[in-house]
C-alpha cells in the first residue's frame, strides 16, 4: 500500500517561496500586451496564467490575438502561435498589414502588379523578424507534444491558440464535445503552469447574447464552455458594436478587476490597436 502524500511544511515552503523570489530577478515574471488599455485596465499576462479571449464569429478575436502576438516578437518574446482556421501564408498576409500600415489585406491579396510583388519581397525579408512561431495541426495530443518539445520551461516565451473549437481528440467524437473543450481547458492550464509561460487562446461566445436586450457580456456566455472559465486566470469578451472599435469585456480577472477597456479596430488591414 502506498503511503499516503504529506502537506508541504513550511520549511519547503519558505524554500520554494526564495526560489521564486530569486527568479523574479533572473527573468521577467509577467509579459505586458503591449497595449495600454489592456495593461492599464485588466494588467498583464503573467507566467503559468491561462487567458481566453472570447467572441462571436466575426468580432476580431483573430485579429487580437494576432496583434498580441505581434507586439510580443517586437518586445523580444519567443511567440508561438496555433492558428487551426488559417494557413501560414494566409497569417503572413496579415503581417505584412500589421507591419505596413499602408497596406490592407485587400490590396495585398488582389493587387498583383510588378510594384506590389516588389514590395511583398521586401517585407518577406524583414517579417522574419517578428513572426511568430507557426504550428499546425488540429489534433490536442499532437500539439500538446509538439509545445513541449519546442518551448523550454521558464523561457522568455508565450503560446496563442486560435481557436480551441476546432481542436480535435483522438476517442472523442463531435458529440463529445463538452468533454473535449473541457480536457482541452485543464490541459492547457497544466502545461501554462508546467512550462512557467503565459498561455493565451481564443474561444467562442454562445448566441444567448443575441437574444438579449441587455447585452453585456456574461461568464455563462461562453459556447461550450465545460471548465474554461473555472481553468482561466482571466477571461475576456470581445464585441463590436461600432466597426471602428473593438470593447473588451473583464469578465473574470484573478489577478487584478473586473472592468472593461476599448481599442481601436482597423477593419482594411484587420488590425488593433491602441488609440492615438
């Protein structure tokens, strides 16, 4: 028989407590978004947190994140990013508008004069500088094995996820898919806080608010949402009932309030940012 798991006394305590005081001088404990607003109102991503960004289809919860990202290769993080609804060559579009702002999305994808190709080829030299990190793949357990072989515990990193709706799991069929979103919300807190990194991922709202006069985003607004509000550190809702401005919503924050926050939308180049 095994003997049963002793508490942590508080001389192990107080050593673990030194170790982590000790790391906070030999790396950065929190990663700011690189958006004002944000780390004004709800503060930054800290290591080992789990944050979901969650919106209707449409709102720009892609393009956040992306923006996120982004800001997080400038500041020199390592960023990972899984995109399961877009190709690599279709994100690099997106980058070269974020980091050209005379280019939209549009302009890229149709204009295919001599010029345009000309200076495609040149962002395609200096993107490589702040892309993130791609991976694709829409099975968990793959992807699971694939962050830990890649991204080393307590490095300068952070991983995105968009969106976790389309992971799939081997055993589990489509109408598992409570049970799937729930693993999928415990696993990612577990490997956030293994890895000591901020995990950022994206996540549907239901069509409840839709239906309501009030439409002030709830907890319970989340589609699907098996343990992702209970696994997340913070959880933010995206709407936009203006094109030009994308209103974020606190709706659980365990580090810091419960409050909201507003950003600009640049719906040509599909970009956010902070307002000037």
């Amino acid at each position: 028989m095994n003997e049963p798991k002793k508490f942590i006394d508080q001389q192990e305590s107080k050593r673990r407590f030194l170790e982590w005081l000790q790391s906070r001088q030999d790396r950065e404990p929190y990663f700011k978004s690189g958006f004002a607003a944000h780390d004004q109102t709800a503060g930054a991503f800290q290591r080992g947190g789990l944050y979901f960004f969650a919106a209707r289809p449409g709102v720009g919860k892609t393009a956040y994140l992306f923006s996120l990202a982004y800001r997080q290769v400038c500041a020199g993080v390592f960023t990972y990013f899984a995109n399961l609804e877009m190709t690599v060559e279709q994100m690099w579009v997106r980058l070269a508008a974020l980091r050209d702002k005379t280019l939209t999305v549009k302009k890229i994808l149709e204009d295919d004069s001599a010029h345009m190709q000309r200076r495609l080829l040149a962002l395609a030299e200096e993107l490589p500088k702040f892309s993130p990190l791609f991976t694709e793949g829409s099975e968990f357990r793959d992807f699971l094995e694939t962050v830990r072989g890649n991204i080393n515990p307590g490095s300068k990193s952070i991983l995105f996820v968009d969106y976790l709706g389309l992971f799939e799991m081997r055993g589990l069929g489509p109408d598992q898919r409570y049970q799937l979103i729930s693993e999928v919300a415990r696993a990612l807190k577990i490997l956030a806080k293994s890895l000591n990194i901020p995990v950022i991922a994206a996540a549907q709202l239901n069509r409840e608010v839709e239906k309501r006069k009030d439409k002030r985003l709830l907890l319970s607004d989340l589609r699907e949402s098996g343990e992702l509000e209970q696994h997340a550190d913070a959880v933010f809702g995206l709407t936009r009932e203006h094109p030009e401005r994308l209103d974020v919503a606190i709706l659980k924050n365990r580090n810091g309030p419960t409050s909201s926050y507003d950003l600009s939308f640049d719906a040509v180049r599909i970009a956010v940012e902070d307002w000037e």
